[in-house]
C-alpha cells in the first residue's frame, strides 16, 4: 500500500502555527487600516491603503515560514515532514484568505455602504520605548541564560531524552476503561511515554494505551502501578516491543541537516529582499530564541521528546514571521527617514509594530 502522512503532533503544531499566522495576517492589515484612518483617511481610501502596505509584510513572513517548511519536508525525517506538511499547505491557504478574500468581502460590504469604519481597541497604546539603550543589559541577560542551560544540559547529559531518542521499551496494552493521562502520568516513572492510540482495520478497530519507557525494569514497575493504582480500568499487556532509538539518530541528523539549510535558504531570500546584515541578524536572533527555548526546557529538568520538537518547531515558525515583520517596518521607515539606519529608526520600528506583535 502507499503511505500516507498520518497527522501526529508535530502536524497539529503545524496547524496551530498557521492559525496563529492566519490571525497575523488580518491583525497586520487592521494595525494598517487604523494607521491609514488615523492620518485622516476616508474609510475606503484607509481600507486599500492598508491592504496594499501589509502586503509587503505579509508576503515576505509567510514566504520566508513556507521556504523553512519546505525545506524541513525536503530535509527532515517523520514528525519533521508532518509539520512542514500541514505548515506550508496552511500558509498558502491563509495567505490567499488575508489577502484576497477578506479584502473582497470589506470592498464588497463597503460598496453597499453596509461598512463605514471599523472599530478597533488599541491594547497597547504609542509608546517610545528605547529598546536600542538596552541591548546590551539583554544580551548579557540571554548569554548568561544560555551559559548556564548548556553547563545543566551538559551535566543531565542523556537525561535530556526521552524514550524517543534513546530508545527502550514499549507495551501495548488494552483497557475495559480508559484512565486519564494526567493521572497516568503522575503515577509512572518519570520522562515515560503515554499515548492512547487506535489499531486495526474497520470492524477489527481496538485502542490501546502505548506506553515507552527506557528499559525492562521500569516497564514492569508500570504494569505493577498499573494494576494497584488503576485497577478498576482493567489494563492488560498485549504486546512487548523494544524500541530502538530510530526516531533519535535519524531526527537528530535530519534534523540538524533541515534547520542549517532553512537558515542558509532565510539568509539568501532576507539579502535579496533586505540586506545581508538583516540576513544575519534574522538568524542569530532565530538560534537564540530556539536556544534559549530549548535551555529553559533543560533547566525544568524536562525530556525531548516528539512532542517537544513539535513545540520548538512552533516557536521557529513564529520567530521567523515576528523578525520579518519588525525588518519590513524598519525597511519603511528607514525610507521615510532619507535612508539612515541607526538606534532611532530601528526604536520608532519596533515600537510601531509593537501593538502587533
């Protein structure tokens, strides 16, 4: 048979990332709509005024998301190829929705005089923050951060993975009722992975709770809690397997592999459409987030598992689209300002997009 992607976690982080792009599409072209009406636009003359200066923004953040997601595909290995699946198919529907379609409907409503202004609430209001005055107090904030999630991560060493990446043990068992994953979760040896999932074909369809753990000894240590603490939901083993660590290896090298192409693919698409020391700010800004991220996590003391890449692949996607944003601002701004870029233009930038972000 041929395989088909399966929709796992990662492919819903991947849903997730578009909506909340979706969302940014439209928040980005009302931030537009209310600047144009503030200058004193007519409502009609603000609304295509508004739909025409996000574009810019919303075709290069989407762009440079969907260049990493088809790179991630092209590169990365099973759960890596299930995000930039779901990813760059909802990027390109979104796209088309913020851009096209929403407009049809405002310019269609406004046409009919059933739309006269749209009503916005503005949380954060202009400010004049002087972010440039504090980089270094940050940076020395982040490295600091950085220097001590390493020296943990080095010291935890394999701890650091889950079951996924070391490999270990896995039972299949069947249930008369199912038991609550929070509750499952607290009561087996920690950094174990739990999932219910169905098997089977049509009429012969059963579910089962899969659990992983590192090795043989915790795995009869679960089935002992399993059968004192959740008795009454009647767990019995029906499959011993090892696991290997298949999706470690593979989605370490794959992985890596993936994310040093996209930031080389970012660093080309961000010179052509902005300048190289953009390019190299996008990704350094970019490493540092997912670091951090990633030390934070560490410092917990929490696994890697599948899931945790799923949610740093998210945190990737929406540091890519939030830089690109802030760089178009600056771009526009650098131009009102007779083409110098120093502290003050790229401060007025990130302060006018600041209600955005």
């Amino acid at each position: 048979g041929v395989s088909l992607p399966v929709l796992t976690l990662p492919g819903i982080a991947g849903i997730v990332l578009t909506v909340g792009m979706a969302v940014d599409a439209n928040v980005l072209i009302f931030e537009r709509i209310r600047e144009e009406m503030r200058l004193g636009k007519r409502f009609g003359a603000a609304l295509s005024a508004g739909y025409d200066k996000a574009f810019s923004t919303i075709f290069d953040s989407n762009l440079t998301t969907l260049l990493t997601a088809v790179i991630l595909f092209w590169q990365g290995s099973g759960p890596v190829k299930g995000f930039a699946i779901t990813l760059s198919a909802g990027i390109i529907a979104s796209m088309y929705t913020a851009v096209v379609v929403t407009r049809m409907v405002f310019e269609a409503l406004e046409k009919r005089n059933l739309l006269h202004n749209l009503k916005m609430t503005q949380w954060v209001k202009e400010t004049k923050i002087n972010f440039m005055g504090k980089r270094y107090v940050a940076a020395a904030f982040s490295i600091a951060l950085l220097v001590v999630s390493a020296f943990v991560g080095v010291k935890r060493g394999t701890e650091n993975f889950g079951v996924d990446f070391t490999g270990g043990q896995q039972l299949s068992l069947e249930f008369a009722q199912k038991a609550d994953v929070d509750a499952l979760r607290a009561a087996l040896p920690r950094g174990a992975g739990i999932q219910y999932q169905r098997s089977g074909v049509g009429e012969e369809q059963s579910e089962v709770l899969v659990l992983k753990v590192a090795n043989p000894d915790e795995g009869a240590q679960a089935q002992q809690t399993l059968a004192g603490q959740f008795a009454d939901n009647g767990f019995k083993l029906v499959q011993e397997d090892t696991v290997g660590p298949q999706v470690g290896k593979e989605l370490q090298r794959s992985g890596l592999i993936a994310l040093g192409l996209s930031l080389v693919g970012m660093i080309i698409y961000i010179t052509i459409r902005f300048e190289f020391s953009f390019a190299i700010g996008a990704v350094v800004g970019l490493l540092h987030n997912v670091l951090i991220t990633l030390g934070v996590f560490c410092l917990f003391g929490r696994q890697l598992t599948v899931t945790s890449i799923a949610a740093l692949l998210t945190v990737l996607g929406y540091s890519v689209n939030d830089t690109i944003v802030v760089f178009d601002r600056i771009r526009e701004t650098r131009k009102l300002r007779g083409g110098r870029l120093d502290a003050a233009v790229v401060n007025e930038s990130i302060n006018s997009t600041l209600s955005r972000t």
